[in-house]
C-alpha cells in the first residue's frame, strides 16, 4: 500500500466484526486510516463505508475528548490527525487484526 493512500475496508474486512474492541465500532478503522495520514470529513466518509456521517461526526467527537484524535481548522475546512496517543493504539489493532484475520473463522458468530 502506497504511504498515504488509506486503507479500504470490505465486508470480509476482519475489523467489520471485531471481537477485540477500543472504542466504538468504528475506533479502529479510523485510527487506521489517520494512520497513513491526515484526512478530512468526507475522505474518511468515503473509505468507511457504511458509516453514516452521524456516526463518523460522533465517533471523531469522543475520539477528540479520548485525545487519539485532534481537529486542525486551515482554509478549505477541518482535518482530522492522530495524537501520538493515538498512535501509540497502531501496534495494537495492527496485532488485533492479524488475530482477527487468522481466528475469526472460528470464532462463534463467523461459523458457516
């Protein structure tokens, strides 16, 4: 993956349906995404699909009072950067998700 291209995230994403969680639903595929770099609103609007711009308003809120996230205003709107708080949780989904991706097979809810 090119640096500062986010990441997508599929329905068969191991994040979808994760067992280990941080924060809201949507936590780790955020800090992920600001993990490549800063982004606005409606960038990490697109690569988060299904979100609903409430949710994602919401999560980016409480995300800002946990300091894992910090809003910078400039011209054109607001982007969205992580804290090195917020940096410090990329080693730990990293790890969670190569969990997940290898044991979500058989965890209960996954089974076919």
């Amino acid at each position: 993956m090119n640096p500062t291209e986010l990441p997508s995230f599929d329905s068969r994403c191991p994040m979808r349906s994760f067992p280990i969680q941080i924060g809201g639903r949507w936590t780790a595929m955020i800090i992920r995404c600001l993990a490549q770099r800063p982004c606005r609103f409606g960038e990490l609007r697109r690569h988060l699909t299904p979100i609903s711009a409430k949710a994602l308003s919401e999560t980016l809120h409480v995300m800002e009072e946990q300091g894992y996230v910090r809003r910078r205003p400039f011209d054109e709107g607001v982007t969205y950067h992580l804290t090195d708080h917020g940096r410090s949780l990329v080693p730990i989904f990293d790890a969670s998700r190569t969990w997940a991706a290898r044991h979500l097979p058989e965890y209960p809810d996954h089974r076919g």
